[in-house]
C-alpha cells in the first residue's frame, strides 16, 4: 500500500512540476496572455509570504469594470506558488477571452499551515480585490470562484462557507475568515462557483475507489487537517465543504471525470446531492472517460464554464 501510494504522489507532484514549469515560461513571455493590462504578484496580505501573492490581468476587450473570476490552482495543497498554472491549463485565457477579470492566486501550502489557512489565503484574496476594485477596474457586484482538484476543493469552500465567520462541531472551532491583510472590513463571499472535481468528503474517498491511499497518514489530506484522516474526522468535518451548505449558498457548476482515480467522482456527487437537498441552483457535468484533468479540463468545458458566469453575471445586472 506504502508503496502504491508513494508512486501515485511521485506521479501526480511530477505532473504538478511540468505544470509550474509551463507556467513560468508563459510568465517569461507575458504576451502569451492576452490582457489589455496586468499586475503581478501583488502581496495581498502584506506580510512578504509567497503563499500571499497574486497577479490581477483584465481582459483585452471590454469596458471597465469587470466582474471578476478567481482561479485557485490545484496542488493537492502542497504548493504556496503555482498561480501561474491558471494561464498554463488554459482556463485563464478562456475566462479574460469571455471578458472577465482574472485574478489567479497563490495560498499557503500545507506544510506552512494546517486547514483553515488555505480558506483564510483565498478569502483575504477576495477582500483584498474588493478593497482595491476601483484601482484595478474591477466590479464588486460580481465575483466568482473557480478552480480544480484542491483549488476545487477551495473554490467549493469559498461558496458554501460564504458569510459564515466560524463554525463549531463538538468543541472544536474553525475561524473561516481570518484578519489576514488591511481590508477585513470587506466581503469575502462570491456569487458563483465552478468546482473542477475537487475533494469534499476525505473520509470516504478510499472506498469510492480512489487508488491514492487518502487515509494514509502523509496523504494529501491528512497533511491538510494535522494527522490520518481517519482519526481526524471532526477536523475532516470541517474541512469539508458540505457542512456548510444552505439555502443561501451561491449557485454551482460541477465537473468530474467518472475515471478519476486521484478524486473519486463520488465526492462531486455527494456535494451536488447535497446542494439539491438544501435547494441550491447547481449542475454536475460527470465526463465520460475523464481524467483527473485530462479529458475534463478542455475547451468544450470551459465553455460551458463561461455560459455559467455569464449566466450567472446577467441575474446578478
């Protein structure tokens, strides 16, 4: 088992590296993004930790201000640098293509901090954005989230935690907001969610048939919550995004390739049963053949990914 699960995260940090290193070199040569306009690497939090930049790019079409998308790059939460996978997937350019602000950013990594770091990166990101909308042109009336694997998983959280401050169960208590940066007087919460197959219930994604060895004690998500999965289960609890589910969660759109063998597709569904359950717009787009990425993130996909925003952007007008 050991063994199997050590080449699996040999394999996946190995794909995640070619990621990054495409990704610099489209940073080398801005022109490959097509942006009327950029800003790179801001710390949003102020506090020079490489986990708290981001880069802000506006489409080349279009009249200010934009609404805005926020990317979150999938790691498995291992990665505080690898914002610039956005653009290098494809789904960045899509998004400015489509008129929207793009606001890729980086978060903590799970060795410079334990769940809820992560959350309180993306929504300081958040904050920080609106506190600064007019300098980047930007339109608070609308901002979505979007992002795959733990970047799903983040994006996930974001919508369903949204205008919840913290969160208690039995004793034990999860701050979701944070003080981090100069802007906490903002709003976090986000108006759409496009959740690209991100883990939700990290309990039960060996037995939907994941071949990753999640309740190993140096998973992915172990090393988010602090210790095996399976004798961590209310911090699990809190980790996972249907907790935090109700009426008031924004509308969501869900990918999931039915030959995921990293995320089990059963951990997309439960989250789609689950916002059907409490009366929340979502749709889940299960792929047939798709990967783990491969066959998953591609341009039909995106899309419908950008018919979503759009949708979603003209009931908000």
């Amino acid at each position: 088992m050991m063994i199997r699960y050590q080449l699996l995260l040999f394999i996946f940090l190995g794909i995640n590296s070619l990621l990054m290193a495409q990704a610099r070199d489209i940073n080398a040569e801005k022109t490959a993004i097509q942006s009327s306009r950029y800003w790179l690497d801001i710390d949003y939090v102020g506090d020079g930790h490489i986990g708290h930049r981001l880069d802000v790019h506006l489409p080349a079409k279009g009249k200010k201000p934009f609404p805005v998308i926020v990317c979150v790059y999938g790691s498995a939460w291992f990665s505080n640098n690898s914002k610039g996978t956005v653009f290098s997937t494809g789904l960045g350019q899509v998004l400015l293509n489509a008129g929207f602000a793009v606001v890729n950013v980086n978060h903590r990594s799970s060795t410079d901090g334990r769940f809820p770091a992560q959350i309180q990166d993306v929504r300081a990101a958040i904050r920080f954005i609106r506190g600064n909308s007019e300098k980047f042109g930007i339109d608070n009336n609308f901002v979505g989230i979007t992002g795959w694997s733990s970047g799903g998983h983040l994006s996930a959280f974001t919508g369903t935690s949204s205008g919840i401050k913290d969160f208690e169960i039995e004793g034990s208590k999860i701050d979701l907001e944070g003080n981090l940066g100069k802007y906490t007087q903002e709003s976090s919460a986000v108006d759409a969610v496009v959740d690209w197959f991100g883990p939700t219930d990290f309990l039960i994604m060996d037995e939907c048939g994941s071949s990753f060895a999640h309740n190993e004690a140096k998973s992915p998500e172990s090393s988010l919550v602090g210790g095996p999965i399976q004798e961590n289960k209310v911090q699990c609890a809190l980790a996972n995004p249907m907790t935090y589910v109700s009426a008031k969660t924004p509308p969501f759109l869900i990918f999931h390739g039915d030959k995921d063998n990293l995320v089990p597709h059963c951990q997309s569904e439960k989250l789609y049963e689950t916002l059907h359950k409490a009366g929340v717009q979502s749709e889940l787009v299960i792929v047939p053949g798709g990967q783990h990425g491969p066959g998953v993130m591609e341009a039909g996909y995106y899309a419908k990914m950008v018919e979503f925003f759009r949708k979603e952007l003209k009931k908000k007008k």
